[in-house]
C-alpha cells in the first residue's frame, strides 16, 4: 500500500470514528485495526491527520468510541510486549498505537471528567499478568478476589512500554542468533544485560542502531506524555501532589526500573555531541542521537520529581558492589529512581560536556541540580577537584547570554539555583581561586584574573543589564558571593571595581528608600568586604586599593540621612523612571573578543509563567563556620549580626519581593520609609571592620603619595601589597555561611520550570500545544 493510500485510509478512520453516534463494539476488529494495522504513518502524519478539535468531539460526544479507542491501542502495545515483536507488522502497530496514545491522552488529561480514566480498572486485567483479557469482548462475571485484582489501564499501559524498551531486535540487540520463539523468554529476559550504554552497572556499550534509538525515542514520547497529567492541575501551594503515573513506573511493580534508570542515565552521561574525537565533527552530518538523549533527559527529570523537603535522601555509606551502587543504605525513598540517584557512588559518573551547542542544556542544569540534590557523594566528587568549575563556565555563560531575555527567566533562575547550592560548600569557594584561562566568548570585559573575577564580572553584568523580571535573583546573587568571600586569595582590579560599584549603586538613597528590603543588598556587600578584610588581606591588594579610593561611599553610609525632609528628597527619584541601576563608573571597558551582546527574546517568542520562588531567608539556612572547618546551623541559635538581623525581615517575603519588584519604578505609595526604620537597620551596617581599615591605611596612602609624589596606582598597589592591619582590626567575625535548604516553595517552582521546557522543546510534534494546561501560562514575549 503507498504512503498517500495509507495516510488516505486513516483520515477516513479518524473521521467514521468522529462522525459515528452510536458505539463501535470493541470486537470490530476490522473498524479498530484501520487505526493501527494497515496504516505506515509517521507521528507527525498522526498529528496531522487527527485534528485537536475531532478528539474534543469525540470526547464529548461519543465518549464510549474514545475509551474504546484507548483500550485497544493499549491492548495492543500490551499484546506486543507479550509476543516480542518479532514480526515487522507487529512493530508496526506498536509504533502507530504508540503514536496515536501520544496525539490522544494529553486531550484525556485536560478534562477533569476524563482524569481518572486510566486509573479504572479493566475486567480481567488481573496483577498476576500484564495480558488485558476481557477487553475485546463483553465483560466475563468476575469474583470479588478478581476485582480486587484488576490492574487499571493506566498501569498495563507503563509496564507494557516499559517491557517494550527492552524487546530484543525492536529496541535493543539481540543477544541470540536465532529468533526469541517463546513468551517465557521475553518474560524471564534479564533486562540487566540489554541496557542501552556503558556506565552505571554497565560496561558493555552496544553498537550504535539507528533503528532501535527511533523505537526508543517513540516509547518514550508516548512515556513522556503519560507522566504529563501534571501539566494539567493547577500549582499546589504545598507541592506535595503525586504524580500517579510516575509513582508507579517507579515502584517495584516495574521490574525494569533499574535497567531503565540506568538506560537513562548512561545514555545522557555517555552523549558526545562532537562524536569520535573530531573536532567539529557535527558540522559534516546530523546527529541522530541527539534527539533520543533529549528525550532520555526529560523522561529521567520526570521521574526524578521528588520533594527532598518531604523525605531525607539516604546516606551514602554501603559497601561497593558492580552496580556502581551502595547496597547497605537504609531504606530510601519510595520512588526507586530517587533511590537509585542517591545511592550512584562511582566516580566515574560524570555529566557531558563538549565544544558543541546542544539544545537540552536545561534539561541537563534540572539533572545536575537533581544528582547534588539527591546524591551528596555526588556533590562532594564535583567539589573535591576542579571538575566543578567545568560546569560553573557554561553556567556563567547561559547566566550571562540569557540576562537580555524574558523568554529564559527560568534558565536564569536555574543557573543561579546550582549556584547557590554550590557555594554552600566551602570547596567551591577554593576552587574559584584557579586562575581562568577558558576564554570562553562573553560580552563582558577583559580581565586577567580567577573564576572567583569571572563570577563577580558576570554577576555584575545581570544585575546591571539583566531585565527588571531579574531583580528578585539579586539577593540569591549576592548571597553566593558571601558565601565564597572567605576564601577568594586575589581578586582582581576588574572584579574589586565591579563590586564597588555595586555598593555605589545600592547605596544610593533613592534606591535604598524605595522598597522595604533593598538595603540587605548593601548588608551583604559589606558582609564580602569584611570576610575579605577579615580573612584574606594578603593577596586582596586590589579590593583594598578599591575600598580606599571609594571611601565616601563608606563614610555617607555611616552619615545616611533618616530626617523626613531627606527621606522625601531621595523618593523624588523615584518617581523618574531610572535604570533599575546606574552603570556610571563601572568602567565597562572592552568585551572578549568573538562575543556578542545580550539581547532580548525576539518578538513573540513563546515562554511558560513560573511560580514565585520563596526568599532568600526560606531559601538558605545560616551555619556558622567551626574552628575545624565544620558547620553548624544557626537555625535555633541566636543570630550573628547580618543582613537579614533587620525588622524588615519579619515581613512576608511575597510582600517585600513584590515591593522590590517595584522598587525604582512605582510611586504607589503602598510602602513609605520612615526614620524609624532607617534608624532600625543604619545602626546595624557593619562598618567597623572597613572604617578601621580607611582609618589606618587612607593617612599612610596619602603621605606615600605626598613624599614621593606618587600618581601611579601601581605604586601605591606595591605598597599595599606589602602592609598589614595585624592587631589592628576588630577580632575576626565568625564565618557565616546561607546553606540552601530544600523546600516545598523550590519543589514547586522546579516542577513548573521543568515541564515549561519540556512543553517548549516538544514541538515536532507539538504534544501539548493548544491543550488546556494548568500548572504554568503559555505567553508571548
């Protein structure tokens, strides 16, 4: 039959099932087989040929031939499972119901009638077999111990993909010569052995099979599709929602979880986009595989949607076994996928990296946050060598191309998420002081000098560049740079003038009047300086030269005014409509060669809404920084003085970020300073530290320059180099650092996120589009 006649043939099923007002029988084998049996048709061809509008009709009208529908392409994909598809037809019609359950369920997913469809059970199903019996033909009188046992459609469904994922010569290799003859062997097929790439608890990689990556792909579309009946309930407050159709594919039900949990990851670890060592290599053909790895990703932050806030993950101290897995933890969550994660303790478990673009990198930042959220082991390999700073540099990258544009708010948020997590560890911080030589292009200024310089250029550029959607990340931002202060031995004149700068801008009355919180930005930068100062003056000559040059910056904090009449003169700027921030005096100077400037989405461009995430006090938990290195919380200890020691933060974080979002734009007047106020937090700035470093070094600066007659700054660097404020300064300050902590508020913001990429990234075909999703808005930009 040619392709026109086929595609002909199916149109003309599709439209006798939606014109059809009385129930088709499900033992019309000849009218349902028109669907699946005789056809070659593509997914695209599926979505095509069955309009959007026809499955609401359907649906509405004949809702009896919809669920009949759905049975038979089940059964079906169930009945393939079991044979093993040995036959090239049988592969066929796995494909065609696999596609046409994909164009069909998110329709069932968004009528709230329909939600539970799948979940019903289906006569003669019985747990003791995947086989859907009964379905073809009227219901057989049931037991009640039968009825007890009925599998719902939903969970025939998962394990008959699941089975399908490993079907010898369908899509995986066989491992005989001749032809699996028997369902005992497809059943007691030791999944295990047949897992797609080396890696976790496997060595073995399999040739690569154009064919069999198709097939995969498709299932996991159809997999993909299944999980996403939570795209169509609204966000939960509490995030604590579960999706049944991942709890089930990642239960014990499911006797490939692990073959397939590792299938997954190996398969996105192993991924090497440039291909055979060839430089460029992608540029002479298509990469294939590309696409099957996205979809892996997906699939595998999907079942990874597990609130860590809820339950602890296992500790990570079993014995080794040639799983790559710890054996001897205690029992860890319920969802094995979860497990799995946190148990991986291999070293040789990496992410990919490559000198090719791929398109799915925030499929991967979902996944990396995953393994250091769930896999301490994991966190702490990254950090004890400078691997990590192989993932900070695209980090930085995609921060710093993405500030311009609306459309990849949440790229932004993710990135500094990791971050932050990151800078909990006080490896980070050490391992920023490598000097950075990558040169990868960005529009930010040249500067010799460390990852720590790198991260403080970058951050500047979002905050004085990025849109005004990015002010919330401002404290997450600055919050990261206190966390590493303490350990950064150099920093360079570039990175020292930037966050000099910075404090400049945010010193300003106007903008320090102009929301309730805006002044624990200026608490944080002095809390830098000071753990600077305090910890790392050898080396810093640059910050100090900086600090010393700026100190009127410093002296009109100390004097910042808190009569009415000067709270009334600063709020008259804002009502201009300024930058969120000046960019006067921070000495831009010219950009890496090869990089091109942040620009905004173009217009139209599609983008999903995101839910707010919590403050930076909800975010983080304080520890304070032991003699021996070690942390300990300050969660039920009294607080060291800080940025958030003000009144201010008794207020509702929602109340303050929404203020904050307003801060140099509205004069509403919903939120007025007082002098109270300022006088609550001005007597708090930590000061001493700096003043007492402007009071010794400014007199002996100046003299240097008097009696020598000294007008280069290289000199009076030299002499800084050389000084010392021993026995000078206040005694040292406890290092405080702001650990992230999970929580149900980053659950839920990670679960909308999560699904709006997957939403955009799947556009051929477009599964979700025009359907009525609830957990996020579909905006234009």
């Amino acid at each position: 039959m040619g392709s026109a006649d086929s595609k002909l043939n199916f149109r003309k099923a599709v439209i006798q099932l939606t014109t059809k007002t009385q129930p088709v029988e499900a033992t019309d084998d000849a009218f349902w087989d028109q669907f699946w049996a005789d056809t070659a048709t593509s997914v695209q061809d599926v979505f095509a040929l069955v309009p959007a509008a026809e499955i609401r009709a359907v649906r509405e009208e004949s809702p009896s031939n919809l669920a009949t529908l759905c049975y038979k392409a089940v059964e079906k994909l169930v009945q393939g499972a079991e044979s093993g598809c040995h036959s090239e037809k049988e592969r066929q019609i796995v494909l065609n119901c696999s596609r046409l359950l994909t164009r069909v369920l998110p329709y069932i997913f968004e009528d709230p009638d329909w939600r539970g469809f799948f979940w019903s059970t289906v006569p003669g199903a019985g747990r003791g077999g995947p086989q859907l019996r009964g379905l073809c033909g009227p219901c057989p009188k049931q037991g009640e111990d039968d009825d007890e046992n009925a599998r719902p459609l939903a969970e025939s469904l998962l394990l008959a993909i699941a089975d399908l994922l490993f079907c010898p010569d369908f899509t995986v290799q066989s491992h005989r010569r001749s032809t699996v003859d028997s369902a005992e062997d497809i059943h007691s097929l030791d999944s295990c052995e047949y897992i797609w790439e080396a890696g976790v608890g496997f060595a073995h990689s399999p040739q690569p099979n154009y064919i069999h990556d198709m097939n995969r792909m498709e299932l996991l579309k159809l997999l993909l599709t299944c999980f996403s009946e939570a795209m169509y309930l609204p966000p939960a407050p509490d995030s604590s929602s579960i999706n049944p159709w991942v709890q089930f594919f990642c239960s014990t039900e499911n006797r490939h979880a692990l073959p397939l949990f590792t299938s997954l990851l190996n398969t996105v670890c192993a991924y090497d986009p440039v291909g055979y060592g060839i430089p460029y290599n992608h540029l002479l053909f298509s990469d294939y595989r590309e696409p099957l790895v996205e979809e892996a990703a997906q699939v595998l932050i999907v079942t990874l949607d597990h609130d860590s806030a809820t339950s602890a993950s296992p500790t990570v101290d079993g014995t080794t076994t040639g799983t790559a897995m710890d054996d001897a933890d205690p029992p860890g969550p319920e969802n094995l996928f979860v497990n799995y994660l946190s148990r991986i303790h291999r070293e040789e478990t990496y992410l990919p990296n490559s000198t090719k673009k791929i398109q799915f990198h925030q499929e991967l930042l979902v996944l990396f946050w995953k393994l250091c959220d769930f896999n301490k082991k994991f966190l702490f390999f990254v950090l004890k060598s400078s691997d990590v700073l192989d993932i900070l540099v695209p980090i930085l990258y995609f921060l710093n191309d993405a500030r311009a544009d609306q459309s990849r708010v949440g790229l932004m948020h993710i990135g500094v998420f990791i971050l932050l997590l990151l800078s909990g560890e006080r490896n980070f911080g050490v391992r920023l002081n490598k000097p950075y030589s990558v040169r990868v292009p960005m529009d930010i200024p040249v500067f010799t000098g460390t990852h720590a310089d790198l991260l403080i250029v970058v951050f500047h550029k979002i905050i004085t560049s990025g849109h005004q959607r990015l002010q919330p990340l401002f404290d997450c931002l600055l919050t990261i740079v206190v966390n590493v202060s303490p350990y950064l031995k150099s920093l360079s004149m570039v990175a020292a003038n930037k966050l000099l700068h910075l404090l400049e801008a945010f010193s300003t009355t106007w903008f320090l009047f102009s929301a309730a919180q805006n002044h624990h930005l200026v608490f944080f930068l002095l809390e830098v300086f000071n753990n600077i100062i305090q910890y790392q003056f050898d080396g810093n000559s640059n910050l100090v030269y900086a600090i010393i040059r700026k100190r009127s910056v410093f002296h009109q904090l100390a004097n910042l005014p808190t009569d009415p009449p000067a709270i009334h003169k600063a709020l008259q700027w804002r009502r201009r409509p300024p930058e969120p921030l000046s960019r006067a005096g921070s000495q831009e100077g010219a950009s890496m060669e090869g990089s091109r400037p942040a620009v905004p989405a173009e217009p139209g461009t599609l983008k999903t809404s995101l839910v707010a995430t919590p403050g930076i006090d909800k975010l983080t938990e304080k520890s304070q920084v032991s003699e021996d290195g070690t942390l300990r919380s300050l969660e039920s200890a009294p607080q060291q003085s800080s940025a958030e020691d003000s009144p201010a933060t008794e207020e509702p974080s929602q109340a303050w970020r929404e203020q904050r979002r307003l801060s140099s734009a509205s004069a509403s007047g919903q939120w007025s300073p007082t002098s109270e106020w300022i006088l609550s937090w001005k007597s708090k700035l930590p000061l001493q530290t700096i003043m007492r470093l402007l009071q010794v070094l400014v007199p002996q600066v100046e003299k240097i320059c008097i009696d020598k007659g000294l007008t280069d700054e290289s000199e009076i660097l030299r002499f800084l180099q050389h000084g010392t404020l021993v026995g000078l300064l206040p005694v040292p300050h406890p290092i405080l650092i702001r650990k992230y902590q999970a929580n149900s508020g980053t659950a839920m913001w990670f679960r909308t996120y999560m699904w709006g990429v997957i939403y955009l990234r799947n556009v051929d075909p477009p599964v979700w589009y025009d359907t009525d999703v609830k957990l996020f808005e579909i905006q234009r930009v």
